[in-house]
C-alpha cells in the first residue's frame, strides 16, 4: 500500500470512530460527553510503527484469564508472540484471540501509558494475511472504552505486554473524561 493511500485511509478510519463516537447509540460516551464532544487526539502517523510481522506460534494456548479496570478477569486464549523493533530496541508482544468473536487484539502498556496516553494502556488489532503473517499497525492503537467514562469495565494488559519503549503513534488520552474519581 502507498504512503499516501495508508495516510487517507488512517485519515477516514479516524473520522469515522470520532463520528462514531460523537453520534452512535452504541457509542461509549454519555450524552452529556456528545453533546460536548471533544475529538479523539492522536500522534501523527508514524510509519515506523507498521509492521508485518511472522508471528511465533509455538507458544502455549491454553486460555488465560486477563484482570480488569473492576477487579473481575475475562478469559483470552493466547494465538502468538509478535517481535518487532521500536527505537532500535527490540520488543516482544502476546496475541490474543477473543473466545467467542475470534478476533486478534495486543493490549499493550508503554513509556507513554498514564502521560500521553491512557494509564491502562491501549488495544491494537492485528490483521491475518493469507500467508500467515500479521499486520500490526500502532496507528490504529485506540484506548479502552473505560477511559471515557467510569461506566466501562476493560481489560487490562498483562505484564508481559507492558513495554518500556514509548509507542507514539495511534490515540491519545482523552481529555473529556467524566469520572467520580477526579484524579483519573
């Protein structure tokens, strides 16, 4: 894909989840978050962050039970082990599959969790090619539906996503929370 095919397509993917998230019934935001809505802030694209990775899938895939922002965990099964390199230094990521809807998601933490980006980290989801590979692309890493509001419960990244390089590309914080708890 071109340079500036993947930018108009990065472009619409992120005015479509604005309008989603300002207009939808499905939305997670409350009304009074639409009815003052603040658009989603992201990085700048960042093509260094677009991989097209052989996943490791010789790891065990028994399922694994993953905590949440409420104290409950929900069951994931692990699909694979991603490496990639970030800054120079190289870094390693589990795969999950979703039991029931079957799709693949990476929750991940970084440098950037709790300063740029939401504390609890962020999802991306990986695309299968035919030939087996992934397709990771960090600027489409988004932010748990918790972190609009305190009505969501989401899972939280295990320790072993948690990485010490920054991934500065995909959503930032947002920056219209509501909470009970201020300091969230």
């Amino acid at each position: 894909m071109t340079a500036t095919r993947q930018t108009n397509r990065l472009a619409r993917f992120r005015a479509r989840r604005d309008e989603f998230m300002r207009t939808h019934e499905n939305s997670p935001l409350t009304e009074a978050q639409k009815q003052a809505f603040v658009p989603l802030a992201y990085y700048d694209e960042n093509p260094d962050l677009h991989f097209e990775i052989e996943p490791d899938t010789d790891i065990d895939h028994e399922p694994i039970e993953l905590g949440t922002t409420s104290g409950t965990t929900v069951e994931y099964v692990p699909h694979s082990k991603i490496t990639f390199e970030v800054d120079g230094e190289k870094v390693s990521l589990t795969v999950f599959r979703e039991p029931g809807r079957g799709r693949l998601l990476v929750p991940f933490k970084d440098a950037t969790s709790g300063k740029e980006t939401y504390g609890a980290g962020r999802t991306v989801d990986p695309q299968e090619r035919p030939d087996g590979k992934l397709v990771v692309d960090f600027n489409y890493a988004y932010g748990p539906y918790c972190q609009y509001n305190d009505n969501w419960t989401c899972t939280l990244p295990p320790f072993g996503n948690w990485l010490k390089v920054s991934i500065e590309a995909g959503e930032k914080k947002y920056p219209n929370k509501e909470s009970e708890y201020p300091d969230d």
